[in-house]
C-alpha cells in the first residue's frame, strides 16, 4: 500500500477526468485504463504487485458503485483506483476499513490525502507490513488494510490468498540488500577503477526506489537512509581521488 499522487493539477488526470464525462460507462473507453495505468505505474494501488506478479487488473472503486449513494461516483477519477483481481474482489464492499492512496470523501467534500498520513499508519519492516495507529479513539485503518488485502498472507487458506505476494517482496528486498552490500564493500576497498561498477549498482538501487516501480515503497523505508549514507561516502572518495 503506497500513496498514489492523483492531483487534478497533472493533465493526465484532468484529461482522464475528462474523458470519463463523455464515457458511457468507468470501463468503456480504454483511453481512460491506459492512463489509469499510467498514473498507478502499472502496480496495484493496494498491493503494490505488477501486472505480472499478480492477477488480471481492473479498475476499483474505493467507495462501492454497488451502494446507492455513491452511485454518482462511478464514473469520478477521484473514486477509481488501478487494482489487481485478486485485490478487488477482495476487498469487496470494504471501504470504510481500507486506506485510500489518495482522495477520499470527507463527508459529502473530496479531499486528497496527505502522503505522511498513509506512512504514519503502515510501513514496512522488512517485507512484511505493521501497523500503527497515532489517533486515539480511531479507526485503525492501516491494520485493516493489511487484514482485508491479506497482505503478509496471514491467512493462506483464504480464498486471496498471498503467498506470491510475500515471496516477490522479499525476492525484492533481499536483491536490493545485495546490491547495497556490494556498494558498500566496494567503498571499503575503493578504488576509483571501481567507479563504472558502483554507478551501475547505485541505479539498480534508485530505480528499485522510484515511485514507478513495484514495492517502492518497501525498499524506501528499508533502505533510504543507507543509501544516502553510502551516496555521501561515494561523493566523498571520489572527490579525494581526483
């Protein structure tokens, strides 16, 4: 679970919003999931999966087209939401439980979620998810999300059940340890005919954390800080050895 930027400020979104009020219906211009894809980068807006590692995708409404007040949202940008299969059917009916990667109704008024709001109720440790509820006398939204979504695969006799889901993360998480230890051995015994080596390893890294790719998120808390830590350390060796 990621926050997902969706502000009507990007052409994309208020060109696809304006594609949906000419539509006859959410899912009958496919110009409309192509850009749906575009701004979920092709991942899950719950689990985060790439369209590879999970189910056929489909277009989610975060509050339910099947209950009559939110009807009027079926066609709205702000309700629709890029998920897999197994994550939509999932979750079924279950909004009021689940955090949303971006607006959500206050009241009858949309209003965009704050990035810092999904990261101070779930994170990773590791390539598991936790929860932790701030608020007091709140709902506990980041534990229900990982509850309903089955997340960690807490329950693998269910019908979603995730165990892909655990493995792939993990497969990432482990890779991007790797690599991070290989920069840093390199560093240790640098040598600036290691230079061409270490750059390549260093993208490998970013691009594990840019929001485009799957678990970005996952690797960002797990792994941001020491990466800034050896891009300083690498800054400063080179610089020394000019």
């Amino acid at each position: 679970m990621r926050y997902i930027d969706k502000d009507f400020d990007q052409d994309i979104v208020r060109g696809t919003d304006l594609l949906l009020s000419k539509a006859k219906s959410y899912n009958s211009d496919q110009q409309v999931r192509d850009n749906l894809r575009i701004i979920y980068s092709g991942c899950c807006a719950y689990c985060e999966s790439s369209f590879e590692e999970g189910a056929y995708f489909q277009i989610d409404h975060y509050y339910p087209k099947s209950i009559k007040k939110y009807r009027r949202y079926a066609k709205d940008i702000r309700n629709l939401h890029y998920s897999c299969q197994r994550c939509n059917n999932i979750k079924g009916a279950k909004f009021r439980e689940v955090l949303s990667p971006n607006w959500y109704l206050n009241g009858t008024q949309w209003e965009l979620t704050r990035k810092e709001k999904i990261n101070n109720e779930i994170y990773y440790v590791g390539h598991l998810l936790y929860s932790r509820n701030l608020s007091e006398d709140s709902l506990n939204r980041g534990e229900n999300t990982i509850s309903v979504f089955n997340l960690n695969n807490a329950n693998a006799a269910i019908r979603g059940n995730r165990s892909y889901l655990v493995e792939s993360r993990l497969k990432v998480c482990n890779n991007v340890h790797l690599l991070l230890k290989s920069i840093t051995d390199l560093l240790i015994n640098y040598n600036k005919s290691s230079n061409s080596v270490i750059d390549i390893l260093l993208s490998q890294v970013m691009s594990a954390m840019h929001p485009s790719s799957c678990y970005s998120t996952m690797v960002i808390q797990n792994y941001g800080d020491m990466l800034m830590k050896l891009l300083k350390t690498y800054i400063k060796l080179r610089t020394l050895s000019v």
